[in-house]
C-alpha cells in the first residue's frame, strides 16, 4: 500500500488527542492505515460477530483487554461501547492510545459527539487523491482514464479493471450498507435515485426536481441525499455568500465524491466512451472538485469551499477561502489551452478581488500545458493539486544513507521561468523563496561526490520533500 497524505495529520493527533476518529467510504482504505500509522497497537474489528457480541454483552471487559489502548474499526457497530470507552479514557487521558474508525457518517459521529466529545481528534479518509495514484506503479495514462478509474485503492492495489470491481462495490452499498444506515423500504427506488445523483453530478442540488424524476416525495428525496452523505458517496458544495450581494444563488450543489462510481452508475464502462459523452464537462469538474476538497481534508483543513453563481449567470465553479486569501478556480475539461477558458474568471474575478488581500485565479483543464495568463494561471489537470496549494514556503531536506547532507545546490525552476536556488543547511534544508503562482517546479539537487537528482511538477506542501543523494561511483567526476 502507497503513503497516503492523511498519515501525518493522524501523527500529529496521536501526539495530544487521547483518541482519534476516524470515517470515510467503506474501502476508502482506513484499516489499512490505521494498521500502518498504529502498527504498535492491537486491532479488533467490530464487523466480527464474535468480538461485535463481546464488546456489545460485557464492554468493560472488552475494553480491559486492550490496557494500552487499540485500534477499533467500524465502531458505529457498538454504538454503546463509546460511553464505557469514556470513562476509560477520563482515567487514563494519555494521548494516542485509541483509534477508532468507522464507514458511517452519521452514526459514528453522533455516538462520538455523545460520548467522546473533547477526547477525540476527528478525521477524515476519502478515495485516493491523484496525487496518491501517481504513487502506483502503474497509473491511469490519461484523463478519460483517470475518471472512469476514480480512486477505491482495491483498483489499484489489484490493478482490476474498474466496472468489475464498483459493480461488487455499488451492489453491497445498496443491499447492505443503505439498511445499516435507514430504513429504506423500496431498494430498487434508492438505486434508482442514486443513478438520478449520479447524472446531477456538478449541477444544483434541486430536491423538488429529484423527487419528481424518481417519483418519491420532496421530504424523501432530502432524507435519501443525507443517507448518501452520510456513506461518503456525494456531498454537496455550499453557495458563496456575502452578505450584501444578495443577488447570489443560494442553492447549493451536488458532487460525488469520486468519478468512477459515478461513472458506472452512468453506465459507462469503458474510458474511450467519456471522450465524447454528455456529462464529460461535469464529470471533469467533479473530479476537480473533489481533488481539492481531498487535498484540504487530507491534511486537517475543513470548510473554506463554495462555488459562485449569481442571478445573472456569472458563475464559478470553486471558491477556495483561505486566512491568506481566495483562489478562485475553474475546471474545463478542453484539451487546448485558449483565453476563453478564462472567461468565467474574467467575469467573477473584479467582483471577488476587493474582498481579500490576495486573490489567485487558476483553470484547471484538460491538457498538458502550464500557461500564465494575464487573468489567471492555466494548470494541466495531471497537476491538478497546484490549484490551491497550502500557503507554505518550499522546503527540501536532502540526505544520503539517511543522514543530512550540508552544502547541497538546489536550484527551481518553474513553468514560467522564474529561477531561484540555496544551499541546503546543517540539518541538510533548504528553504525555496517561491509563491504559489509560481508552481509546481522543478527541482535539481548537486553536490559534490554525489550523483545529480531532479525531480519534476513538485508541488510543495506542509512537509519537506526529501531527496536522497547516491555516492558517484569510484572515479566519477
């Protein structure tokens, strides 16, 4: 299994928090990294009969047998057992030492609002972020590809050809996971709902108009979303709002969160056919979407995101709000670059720009190039992630077998031809003097008796990017 971005954030929770919350879609792969980052600690899962019955008939001895705390996967099967694990962690507050996960929105958190409330650190594991995906040995090699895969790490831990495995995947979710959650009566009605979300992917969120295609009532068609909400399988993006433009639309709108389950409830089932299907611009745009909210909650961040639209028809597709400032981003899924993919930008930006000291507008499309435009920055979808990086200085630590390397030459550059370099300190770090509008970059890294390393389309985050050195053979120059 490939890093996943959220294991430093769970890192730095274990150092305060006495326990940590975990949720997310069932298979968005939380056991495998709670089993990773807490490899010290015991894991039990409540999914087995044997120990959900234990835990469920005598929970302080269930919990007595872990005295050093545990790993307790989908805990929202033992609703009850939080209460006990309360009084636990009131007598022993050490931080780090229980780990829960669950797939189950709401339940897990309205048992942890109820009992663990100020004892635990919450957070959240989505599908793979493209960023994750590159990390495979083998990846998808084109856009099509990347949407009709989506990001479930069984497809790509298995190599399997997405629709085989999201077949199995939708049907447990609607035979076993929606009664878990509701009492959904009629299950071919929700399925059928659910393709209904599917094909509203990227567009407002009207509940009236979703309850009279699917035939049920508007109550019912909201009771339904949330049950989607809850399991991770859409979400929905709020309005930005200030309050004297009154003119804005208030309604928000509907996402999945990943595009190969939207895709095989579309029906598609090849990656060639969204070349040139219906949805292929709202798919793109839910993909980019959801990169960005992954990206934020993937390193401990929430809210911050809505998307524009006024009464006259200007629009935006995402509004990133930061203590910094507003990126402001749109996604268009053309392959060539041209100023009229700026268009939105051009309208909604001097609308936005007085509200905040700093304001970066970027597309998002679907080529290979990085241009720098006079209304905005152009941004390949591969590199996706540098549409609303951290605000954070790049920092480059160097080593060799492990230890810091001092002296080292790195030297950036970006799309744009801006240059800058250092020398890497005692702790073998340096600090790169670039903004955002600058990335990503690429970066080389010299010293002498070592062999040069590059390393192209970085993208800088909260975390220093390593870089390790390989002694030059015996007579290199």
């Amino acid at each position: 299994m490939i890093h996943r971005d959220l294991a430093a954030e769970l890192e730095r929770a274990a150092a305060w928090a006495p326990s940590i919350t975990l949720t997310g879609p069932r298979q968005s792969g939380k056991t495998t990294l709670c089993r990773q980052v807490f490899s010290d600690h015991p894991y039990c899962s409540l999914e087995a009969p044997d120990d959900r019955a234990f835990a469920q008939e005598d929970p302080r001895a269930f919990l007595a047998q872990f005295p050093r705390g545990a790993v307790l996967d989908e805990v929202q099967r033992v609703p009850d057992l939080l209460s006990y694990l309360q009084g636990v962690i009131d007598a022993d507050p050490a931080p780090g030492r229980w780990i829960l996960s669950g797939s189950q929105n709401f339940a897990l958190l309205e048992s942890v609002s109820q009992s663990l409330a100020g004892r635990t650190a919450m957070h959240q594991l989505l599908p793979l972020s493209w960023d994750e995906i590159r990390r495979f040995p083998r990846c998808p090699n084109g856009l099509e590809q990347a949407l009709f895969s989506g990001g479930y790490p069984h497809i790509f831990n298995r190599d399997l050809h997405p629709p085989d495995w999201l077949r199995s995947y939708a049907a447990t979710y609607i035979e076993r996971d929606v009664r878990t959650i509701s009492n959904v009566g009629d299950l071919t009605t929700f399925q059928r709902f659910v393709e209904l979300c599917a094909g509203r992917t990227g567009q407002l969120l009207n509940y009236a108009s979703l309850a009279d295609d699917c035939g049920v009532s508007q109550p019912t068609a909201k009771a339904w979303f949330s049950i989607l909400e809850a399991s991770f399988i859409a979400f929905h993006l709020p309005a930005f709002s200030i309050r004297q433009r009154p003119r804005l639309v208030k309604m928000p709108k509907l996402y999945f969160h990943d595009t190969g389950l939207a895709c095989w409830l579309l029906g598609v089932r090849e990656p060639d056919q969204l070349r040139s299907h219906p949805l292929r611009g709202p798919l793109f745009e839910t993909w980019v979407v959801s990169e960005v909210l992954k990206h934020r909650i993937h390193r401990g961040a929430r809210g911050g995101l809505s998307f524009y639209r006024d009464r006259n028809g200007a629009e935006l597709d995402l509004v990133v709000e930061e203590p910094e400032g507003l990126t402001l981003i749109e996604a268009k899924s053309a392959v060539t670059p041209s100023s009229s993919l700026l268009a939105g930008i051009k309208r909604v930006g001097p609308r936005l720009q007085g509200l905040s000291p700093r304001c970066d507008a970027v597309v998002v499309y679907g080529g290979e190039d990085v241009q720098q435009r006079t209304h905005g920055r152009l941004i390949p979808w591969r590199l996706v992630r540098s549409a609303a990086p951290p605000q954070v200085e790049p920092l480059v630590q160097v080593l060799a077998e492990g230890r810091p390397v001092a002296g080292a030459e790195v030297i950036a550059g970006s799309p744009d031809g801006t240059r800058t370099s250092a020398k890497t300190d005692e702790r073998g770090r340096a600090t790169l003097r670039l903004d955002s509008g600058h990335l990503p970059l690429t970066v080389l890294v010299s010293r002498d008796g070592f062999e040069p390393h590059e390393e192209a389309a970085w993208i800088p985050d909260e975390r220093a990017f390593h870089v390790q050195l390989t002694a030059q053979a015996s007579g290199g120059s």
